[in-house]
C-alpha cells in the first residue's frame, strides 16, 4: 500500500505541475495572439501605405502626361473655288496637296471647304464633273484632302477608284512594283497605256545611244540597221514621267505622325475593322499597319475606321497584338501628337461658323485680307479653338455677298481680328496657298504666346 500510495504522488504532482504549465501557456498563447495581430495590423497598414504611395506616384504619371497634351485646337477655312483657277485635273490635284501639306506642318486639326459663290447647297454633294465654276470644286478638294490625310495601309479600305482621285496615286487604279523598273519592263507598262507605241521596241545600241527599232510580225527585232530610228532620250523621259504622274501620283506624303510604317514601335496606330469571326466575349480584329492584327477590347462593325492604343506585348511570340480603341482626339489631348486633320464641308461662310463641331464653338476667329491691320501688332487672347478663315480669288467679300444668311457688307464685323498677314507685299496678288503657308507662319508666335496665357475661365 506505502508503495502505492507513493506511487500516486508523483502523478499527483504531474497533474499540479501540468496545471501551471497550461496556464503558462495560455498566457503565452495570448501573447503570440496579440502580437500576431499588432504585426497584421502593421502589415495592412503598411500595404494601405505603398497602395496609396503608388497611386499618388500613378496620379503624378498621369499629371506628367496629362502635361504633354495639346489642349486648344486648330481651324481652317477656305474656299473651294480655288481649284477652279486651275487648268487641269492634274494642277487642281497638286493644288489640293499644297493645301494639305500646308495644313499637315502647321498642325491643323480642322479643314472646312465652304461655296463662296452661293450657287446652291447641293454643290457640296455629289462627285465632280468637269472644270469650270459649275463644277464640283468643293467635294474634289475635300475628297483629295481626306486622301491625304488617310494613312496609306487604309486607302483601299475607304478610298475606291474615283475620278477625282485620278492623279492622286490611288491604289486601286493600278498596282506598280516600289523598285524602278527595268526598261523593257517599262515600255510594256508604256505600251499598255498607249497603244500606238506597240510597234516600237527600246533597244540599247553599243555606242550608248537609246534606239527604237521596228518590231516584225513574229515581234522580232529586225536586223537591218536602216530600219531602226534614234529617238532623243527626252522623248523617252517625258513618256516615263507623263506615265508615272498617271500610275503613282501627283501628290507627296504627308509624312504625319499617325502615318506609320510597318515595322516603326508607337503607341498609338489608325485601323480598320475587320470582318472576321471573334470568340464571345472577345473584341474585334483591326488592321493597323503592322505585321499582326490587334485585337480590341470591344466588338465593333466591320469596316470602321478607329484609334488603338497598343498595349505591351506580353509574349513576343503571340500572333496577334492587343489595343484599346480610343477618341481620334486622345493623341493630341493625351500625348500632344499631331493626329492628322478632319475636313467638314460648308455650304456657305455663315455655316462655317453655326455648324462648328465643338459646343463651345470658336471662341477666336481670325480673317485674312489685305484691308486688315498688320499681323506684327495683333496680341491674341488665350483661346481653345481658333479659327483663321481664307477668302478665293475674290477675298472674303465675294462669300459675304452671295452668303443669304448674313446681313452685313463689311467681312470683318464676323471675326475677332481681321489680320493683313503679308504687309508690304510685292505682288498684286497672293494666292490661296501661298496665303496659307505665310500666313499659318506669321500666326505661329502669336498662337503659341496666346496658349501659354492663362484662360479666365
């Protein structure tokens, strides 16, 4: 029994001794537990810390960014008469391409074509239909202008054969190879467009001199040397450049930056959209140019012309290239990229002014004439979207006169300021285009000394 009892006292002891043990521990256990909870309160708050650090820093980016955009904008107005001082389709062509190029380094965001001659509204719908004042002259400059100002991977897409496109260097009129042409490749390029040359065969003689021989029946050269008849080599240049100026066009690029090649990085790319069968849930496939369709973030029609942001490529080995479609404005607002021009036809001078795309309308109007006061003393107040308006042959007094919905004689009662941009000029006369280049000029420091003056409102 002693040894029994001796033996439950040790257990006894174990039992106390456990006790304390598990009281201990659940003190330390609730220390652990409280700790544990200070270090996830620190934790979250250190998390609630770096999340608005780097929100603040995305704010900062999106400030910064936010800073390189261009806000105010850009107009232009002019007639569509001027085409009809032109001789030919092909002047009238290269006239237009002055304007758009003048337009395209002045950073023109606006074209407007209005009828200065007030012949009827109609006059600015339609297809052109000859030279003279009765013809079309408003719809060919707008259509050759937004010829122009369409990258080249998209003219197919939006622009088919047309007449007025004649000397533009459409692509759908005829398809020739980027390389010069060898000669005899040339002549039969010659020889399809004008078929009286199809008896002749260019033939390169010993002593360097261009010939042309006679072709026989079996269209053999003939060998008999008095049969062949030495045509100057200008003949020959003129027919090459006659037959280029058909085939690749009068007009030169405009070179913009949303006209990009097909291997140049940029964030931004015009497209069209594709008809092509897309998984639910997915966008649409758009071709921008490049090697690899984009894919964008939502469904859209077929043949719509859109602005893609392009998105990172996460694998350079995808087929196809993601992008968010974004307004046509967003590069310039944004990034402050020069996005191209839009053209809007105008029936008259008034309708360039109540048909305004912007609500706010133009809250600066600038007229061109010789009458006005000198462009050096002009200070332009700060502005968001300017206008400068150009008169034809005539100046801006033949479009008020024949103008049913203006009242007033005298053209600069319309404008804010009413600017001679070439003072002490040499010439009687200053032609639209010339007009344009001098006077985009001479506004250029005021314009930008205007935008960095702070706006009232």
């Amino acid at each position: 029994m002693a040894d029994g009892g001796a033996a439950k006292r040790p257990k006894g002891a174990q039992v106390e001794e456990r006790k304390v043990d598990w009281r201990r521990w659940k003190q330390e256990r609730k220390a652990e537990k409280k700790k544990w909870k200070e270090m996830k309160l620190l934790k979250k708050l250190e998390k609630q810390r770096m999340r608005e650090l780097a929100e603040k820093e995305a704010e900062k980016q999106e400030e910064q960014v936010e800073d390189k955009g261009r806000h105010y904008t850009l107009s232009v107005a002019l007639p569509g008469s001027i085409l009809n001082n032109a001789q030919s389709l092909e002047l009238r062509t290269y006239l237009a391409g002055q304007i758009a190029r003048a337009c395209a380094i002045f950073c023109v965001d606006e074209i407007i074509v209005f009828d200065e001659h007030g012949e009827d509204v109609k006059t600015v719908e339609g297809d052109f239909e000859g030279i003279g004042r009765k013809g079309k002259a408003c719809v060919q400059l707008a259509r050759i202008l937004q010829y122009l100002e369409c990258p080249q991977y998209l003219r197919k897409s939006f622009f088919p054969k047309h007449e007025d496109l004649q000397f533009a260097g459409n692509d759908s009129v005829v398809s020739v190879p980027s390389c010069w042409l060898p000669l005899p490749e040339l002549w039969l390029l010659f020889c399809t467009a004008c078929p009286e040359l199809n008896n002749f065969s260019p033939l390169q003689s010993a002593g360097g001199v261009l010939c042309c021989g006679m072709l026989d029946q079996r269209g053999r050269g003939q060998q008999s040397s008095s049969t062949y008849t030495c045509v100057p080599t200008v003949c020959i240049l003129s027919l090459a450049v006659a037959f280029l100026c058909a085939v690749l066009g009068l007009l030169n690029p405009l070179d913009s930056p949303h006209h990009m090649r097909v291997d140049e990085d940029s964030q931004y790319r015009e497209g069209v959209v594709l008809d092509r069968p897309t998984k639910p849930g997915r966008g649409s496939f758009v071709n921008c140019g490049m090697r690899k369709e984009v894919q964008i973030d939502r469904q859209l029609n077929p043949g719509l012309r859109v602005t893609v942001r392009l998105e990172e490529p996460q694998k350079p080995e995808a087929k196809v290239r993601k992008g968010t479609v974004v307004s046509s404005h967003h590069p310039r607002t944004v990034s402050g990229l020069y996005w191209g021009y839009s053209v809007r036809l105008a029936s008259c001078l008034s309708a360039v002014f109540s048909e305004c795309p912007f609500k706010e309308g133009y809250d600066l109007s600038i007229g061109t004439s010789e009458r006005g006061s000198s462009v050096d003393q002009a200070t332009l107040p700060s502005f968001r979207h300017a206008l400068v308006v150009f008169g034809g042959l005539e100046g801006l007094e033949a479009g008020v006169d024949v103008d049913p919905n203006l009242e007033v004689t005298d053209p600069s009662v319309l404008f804010d300021f009413y600017l001679n941009t070439c003072p002490s000029q040499g010439s009687r006369t200053i032609r639209t285009e010339e007009a344009l280049l001098i006077s985009l000029s001479a506004l250029r420091p005021h314009i930008d000394e205007a935008v960095k003056t702070p706006s009232n409102s």
